[in-house]
C-alpha cells in the first residue's frame, strides 16, 4: 500500500468512526506513523507530528466547527507542515545556482526552471557551468533550445568557475541567469571546492539542491552538507511521479530548514511545479490535485491551440470521446492527468494507458463506422462490430475495446464540466471533488 493510499485510510478512519474519542485519535495516528515510516520519514519527525496531532485535537474547538472536523482539518495541516508546507518561490530571483550529486535530474531541471520563469514573463538565460561530465554541455544545450531558452556554456573548458563567469558576462542585461554546477557520486573535497568557486564567481542569491524523491532520510545529510558548502536556501525534488514518492525527502529538507520550491513530476519539460504541501497530499491521497488540473488544461489551450473546456461542453459521441483523449494526450499522460482529478482509482488500468499507438488504432476503426454509429454507439450490435472489424482491418475485440473505453470515459469526462476556476476558488478541492465523485463515499472536508 502506497504512502497515499495509507494516508488516507487513517484520514477515513477519523471520518467514518462512530465516537470519535482519544482511543480513535491514537488508532489513526499509528496508521499515519506506519504510512510515514514506511516512506522513509525519520522517526523523529513522525514522533514530533504525532505528539502535535494528539495535543491539538481536543483543544479548543475554533467557531462554526464540530470536533470530527476540527480534528481531520487539524491532522491534515500537520500533515502538510511535516511533508514541507508551503513556502513560495522567489518571484524575481536574479541568479540561481543548482546543486546535486549524480542521478537526481539537476540537468533536466535547470532547463524545466528556466521555462518555468519564462513562462511568467522574464528574461532568462543558462550557463552550463558543469564541465565534469561529458556529456552536459550538450544535453542541456539540447534542453535549452527545446524550451527555447538562450544557452552559453564553453565545450571542453574545464575550469568551471571561468565558464560561470563568462557566462554572466554574455547574459548582461538578462532578468535571471541560471547556472548548472557539476555533480559526483558523493560530496567530496573535489565538488565541495569547485561549487564554492562557482559561487564566488557567480555571486547567486539563490542556491538550491537538486535531490531525487526516492533518496528518502539521506536527503537531510545531503542537504545539510550542501549547506554547509555554499548555503542552500531552496529544494528542487524530482521524480515525484510513483505514487506517494518523495515523502522521506521533504520531510528531511524540512528538518533542516531548506525550503522545498519545486517537484518534477515527469520527464517531459512541463513536468514541473510549484510545491504545495497541501496540493501533494490531495494528489497522492486520491483527492485530486484540481489546481494543478485547471494549469494544465490552460497549458494545452494555449500551445496546441485546442480548447478542451468548449469539448467538454459538446454532445459526447465517439468523435468528441476521440478528440477528448487526444486533448487530455496533450496535457500529459491519462493516467497523471486522472490523478491530478482524484479519479485515477475509479478508471480500468487499460483506460489510463491509452498510448498513441492505441489512439491510432481507435482512429482507424472509428473511420470503419457510418456517421450515424459514431453518433450514437448504443447502435453498435454484433453484426454491426463484425462489419466494422473487417473493414477496418482489426479484431471484433479491438472493436470493443474501443467501445468499452468509450463508455468509461463518458462518465469520466461528464464530470469534468464541474471544473471551474470560481469554484476553486470559492470552496476549495473537496467542493469540486463533490462534483467528481458524486455521493459514492463520504470524503473530509477542509474548512
């Protein structure tokens, strides 16, 4: 069972207890203990959090709640604050600095950064200051023009400390440059002096950690030793995709006062928010991450040209049921887009693994089909499928696959309507999950 899945049972047991006394407080606190551990959360930390949960439960009831709420609201906020809170990036850093060992997706992240602050209007540069690795110089450059972010970096220059300066010198003018800094397999004597070079040199006022989700409690040792060497005051976590992932990793930065920025959550170069301690807990508890959602839906308006909320809108045939998923194609893959929404766990497997191979085949059999079948699939009987298989050149069962989708993805997609911004705003994720999930199982509520 994934650290969201053990989460929310303990959530759910503080919500469905018929007397919620300080015995079922205790019972729900050994599940979070357990979930927690399990994720590689230092004991400390879990001790700490359980001690907060049990003391403020029954302390005094803030107005125009009940105690059940007052206790769920309260482990849940406790919850947030051991996995990182929430702590805002700077709005307008001038010089940024990534550190990290090897395998944590430093590279990949300076580029996924850079397009982040782009993308919010400023004028940003990337200076590939790792000269250790071979072969740096060219996949940033590649990521670079990818996210069409100006790059400078010096092939074959070893001296780091001189690429970082030359690179300053050529992004004069720029709103933020962005510096990537070699990794090791370890933090040792040669690392450490070489970023504190890069540092001198560079001057930056940002210097975060680049550091893997699944590096667990070490992730406070690296982050310490880090800080010790240049002064870390901000986290970068990738590989936040597996369910639950991460959860040892921040809660250690947290112990040491480093504050988590980011998550990668991909490959791809959007695969990368902002952190919400909050907005992760929903996410990996199966209560959806609908902000996250509504970014991505404006996201693939604005580069693909398609407007998934007017196709939402339309009469859902076969055709609006294609053009959906290749809308939701664009914002990611199904199955992150699903649990972005709270909905992962309600859909088949084979639903949340629709590839582009499969919507080609779909495509090919939909072109089989008279307008009047793509219109109203409850038309599709036997012999119907039969002559749409041959004629395609596919098997009755892919045939019906396709119809089997179909009718998944109308529930599915129906409820996606109640997505609005106002809405969010008004009432927060658990009023929109109301409209998703309907009345199958009581959820909490954050007032």
């Amino acid at each position: 069972m994934s650290l969201g899945e053990q989460l929310r049972k303990a959530i759910e047991r503080l919500q469905n207890s018929s007397s919620l006394d300080k015995e079922t407080v205790k019972e729900a606190v050994k599940d979070i203990q357990r979930a927690l551990i399990s994720a590689d959360v230092e004991i400390n930390t879990v001790l700490d959090l359980s001690k907060k949960i049990e003391e403020q439960a029954f302390s005094s009831l803030p107005a125009g709640i009940t105690r059940r709420e007052h206790i769920i609201k309260t482990t849940h906020d406790l919850l947030a604050q051991a996995l990182g809170g929430d702590a805002k990036p700077p709005e307008k850093p001038k010089r940024i600095l990534l550190a990290g060992l090897y395998g944590a997706g430093k590279t990949s992240s300076v580029a996924k950064l850079a397009k982040w602050y782009a993308k919010r209007g400023q004028k940003v540069g990337v200076i590939c200051a790792d000269t250790y690795r071979p072969a740096a110089f060219e996949q940033l450059k590649q990521l670079s023009e990818k996210a069409k972010i100006p790059f400078f970096g010096i092939d074959g220059e070893k001296n780091a400390a001189k690429v970082a300066k030359q690179g300053l010198a050529h992004f004069m003018g720029f709103d933020l440059v962005i510096c990537d800094s070699a990794g090791r397999s370890a933090l040792d004597t040669g690392l450490v002096k070489e970023i504190k070079e890069i540092n001198s040199v560079f001057s930056p006022d940002q210097k975060w950690l680049v550091l893997s989700a699944d590096i667990g409690q070490v992730a406070k040792k690296q982050a310490q030793a880090f800080h010790d060497a240049v002064g870390i005051n901000g986290v970068i976590i990738t590989k936040t995709d597996g369910s639950g992932k991460g959860g040892g990793a921040m809660a250690a930065c947290r112990a040491t006062g480093a504050k988590v920025f980011f998550i990668g959550t991909g490959e791809k170069m959007d695969d990368f928010e902002e952190f919400e301690a909050k907005r992760y807990l929903g996410r990996i508890m199966g209560f959806g991450d609908l902000a996250a959602l509504l970014e991505k839906i404006e996201q693939a308006k604005e580069e693909s040209g398609m407007d998934v909320e007017d196709l939402l809108e339309q009469e859902f045939t076969l055709e609006t049921f294609y053009a959906q998923l290749v809308a939701a194609r664009k914002m990611g893959p199904l199955g992150k887009v699903m649990e972005m929404a709270g909905l992962s766990q309600s859909l088949p497997k084979e639903a949340l693994e629709i590839g582009e191979e499969k919507l080609g085949a779909f495509k090919v059999i939909m072109d089989s089909m008279t307008r009047q079948e793509k219109k109203n699939p409850g038309l599709l009987n036997k012999s119907r499928i039969a002559r749409i298989a041959r004629g395609s050149g596919t098997s009755e069962e892919s045939v019906r696959e396709l119809i089997r989708n179909y009718r998944n993805m109308e529930k599915m997609f129906s409820q996606f309507k109640n997505l609005n911004e106002e809405k969010l705003k008004k009432g927060g994720i658990q009023s929109l999950l109301k409209g998703f999930r309907g009345a199958k199982k009581k959820k909490f509520k954050i007032r």
